[in-house]
C-alpha cells in the first residue's frame, strides 16, 4: 500500500512497533516525566517564546480548531480568517458554533494571497486572525511573515492552523510573531489520528486565561494546568502520546530544518516528474506537504484506478473540485523510490 495522503500517512517503523504494545496505566511519574519531555520538544520544534503553554488533546485537529478558537475569544470579539478552502471555511463555522463575531477573507481556490487583501481590513480592530497555514484543500502556503506585519501592525492575535505544514514548511513561533499553533498528529508526525496539541505564547495564555469560555472538555485552562505536571484531565490518547514522544524525539535528533529539508525534497522530486508527464499544477505558493494536480474532469477516475490497480491512494478533492484536483502528499514516511512507483503507474492510467 501507498498513501500520499495528507494524513492518515504512511507511518514509520518505530511507530508501528510501539503501536503492538500493552498500553501501560498514566497516572504515573513515567507517563509524566515523558509528557514534560515532549512539551519541551516540541516548544523547542516551534521556537515557542519563554513561558509558552501546551495543551494535548485527545481529539483530532478539529478538536484543537475549536478549542482555541472558543478559548481565546468570545461573543464581544470580531476576528479576520483567510477563507481559500475548506479547512479556512472550518473555522468560520467553529466561530458561528461560538457566537464569535468574524469577516472572512475569501480567496478564490486558485487566488494568492497579498498584502492588498489584508490592507483593506486595517483599523477595524480585530482580536484575531485565523488562517490555516498551508490551506490543505488546495495546498497553498500562505506567507505567514506577510500576516504577521498585519497583526503586529493591528495589535491582533495570530492563530495558525500549522496541522498540515508543522515539519513541513518553516514555523518559527518567536520570528514570525505567532500567537497560537495549533498542530495534529496524523500529518507530517505520521501517527494515529486522533490526538492534537495547542502550543500557545504567554500573550495567547494570558487572553485564555482571564476568557471565560463555555466548554468542558476543550476547557485549555484545565489541560494547561494539569500538564504542568505532565497530565491530562481526562483519559488521553495514552499509545498515541508515547508514539508521539519517540517521534518529537527522532524530529530533535535529526533537527527541524533537516526534517523540512527533507518533505520539501520530496515535493520538489514530485513536481519535476509531474511536469515531465505534462501534468498540470497551480502557480499559487504550495506548501511541501502537498501538491495539488489538475485534471480535466477526471481526476476521481484517475483516483479509482491508481487505487484499484496499482494500490496508490492519492487524496482526492471536494465540492467543485472534486473532478478537476488531486492532490499529491509529501508526508509521512515516503522517498523517492514511492514516487517512481507513482509516475509509473500514471503513465499506465492517463489516458
Ligand atoms: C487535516 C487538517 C485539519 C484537521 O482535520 P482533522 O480531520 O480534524 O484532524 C485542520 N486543518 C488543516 C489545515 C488540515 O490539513
């Protein structure tokens, strides 16, 4: 089997060995020790500021949308959010759920975005900004330095969605200036899905603290101080965090800007060969977690018959795009002897 996916991906050896294993009990100083290990890490991955906060939750990305999302703000705040796809649209309907007040920011799917879309949201006095860093549904990067002058400029709290690019694409919490990353450990960690984490800077903490927002168990507060102690409120993920630690740890081990190095290999390996089999690509920035290819209106016969016959699953597209995009994963565990296999198979199928 062959996934380039965006997640679930392929998955690495190591993880798979230790996802066999008894599940051991967490109230315990192990299961502590090692959940303050991996919020060390993974602070670290991100540049997080001194005094950062971390929340891992046990509940997919969505999960961690929401949470901070309905944790930083509330009814008397109006936030911006880049809307270029369905994971932005997400948090215009997370913000609907929460009586949030907001103003989308709506690009075409193929539209970059510029500083001129921003300038003409200046002086409204926004408490955040949402945007999703790499917008999976149509794979393009937006320049997260470009944003940041926005809000320093506004005084508005940055919150990226990083679920797809996080080891992927260059994230520097204290650079560019970010507020809230929020991250998911079926993407570029290549885990189950299933568990997320919030990585907040003491800005963002401070705003979540004195907010009172109407939820139980996405409460950050309750996560935040239990972690203090390297615990969870409720039941976590138990076998997904272990998996998570030796993963934060092989990432810290080769260093973030290798791993990045590596992902944006692959996708340029990808794109090369795609071109040279003339298919076409958007001239958006694209993240390295994917490559998003066009198609003439078959792109779910394309996505049938590499899955039916030669075992390759690509990610398809939704709604309107369903028939004219794929999309090509550079995540998880691949190289480039998987995109050969990849190529070969479309010189079968392209009709
Ligand atoms: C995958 C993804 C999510 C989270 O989706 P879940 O299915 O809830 O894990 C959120 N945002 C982006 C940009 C994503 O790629």
């Amino acid at each position: 089997m062959r996934l380039f996916t965006v997640g679930p991906v392929m998955m690495y050896g190591d993880t798979l060995a230790e996802s066999g294993k008894q599940l051991p009990y967490f109230r315990t100083d192990e299961f502590s020790k090692m959940m303050l290990d991996s919020e060390r890490v993974l602070k670290g991955l991100l540049g997080a500021p001194e005094g950062s906060r971390v929340a891992f939750l046990t509940a997919s990305g969505t999960g961690a949308m929401e949470a901070a999302v309905s944790n930083a703000f509330s009814g008397s705040d109006r936030v911006l959010i880049v809307v270029g796809g369905g994971f932005g649209r997400r948090f215009a309907e997370i913000c609907d759920v929460h009586g949030i007040q907001h103003d989308d920011l709506v690009l075409q799917w193929d539209e970059a975005l510029t500083p001129a879309h921003l300038d003409a949201y200046r002086g409204r006095g926004y408490a955040g900004l949402l945007i999703n860093m790499d917008e999976t549904s149509t794979g393009q990067l937006y320049d997260i330095g470009m944003v940041s002058r926005f809000c320093r400029d506004e005084g508005t709290l940055l919150v990226v969605d990083a679920i797809s690019s996080f080891l992927a694409d260059p994230l520097d919490m204290e650079r560019d200036g970010v507020d809230i990353v929020i991250i998911g450990s079926q993407k570029a960690l290549a885990l189950e899905a299933g568990t997320s984490m919030l990585v907040m800077s003491p800005r963002a903490y401070g705003r979540i603290s004195e907010n009172v927002s109407p939820t139980y168990y996405l409460d950050v507060k309750r996560h935040v101080t239990d972690q203090e102690r390297g615990q969870t409120p409720f039941t976590p993920s138990v076998g997904t965090l272990i998996t998570l630690n030796g993963m934060l740890r092989t990432i810290e081990g080769q260093g973030i800007d290798a791993k990045i190095a590596r992902t944006a290999a692959l996708a340029d390996y990808f794109r090369r060969g795609a071109r040279g089999l003339g298919l076409a690509i958007p001239d958006y920035p694209l993240s390295n977690a994917v490559t998003p290819v066009l198609f003439d209106g078959n792109a779910r016969e394309v996505f049938e018959a590499l899955r039916y016959h030669h075992d390759i699953t690509l990610t398809p597209s939704g709604g309107d795009m369903a028939g004219r995009m794929l999309r090509v994963g550079h995540i998880g565990n691949l190289d480039e002897s998987d995109y050969d296999a990849l190529f070969e198979a479309l010189r079968e199928v392209l009709p």
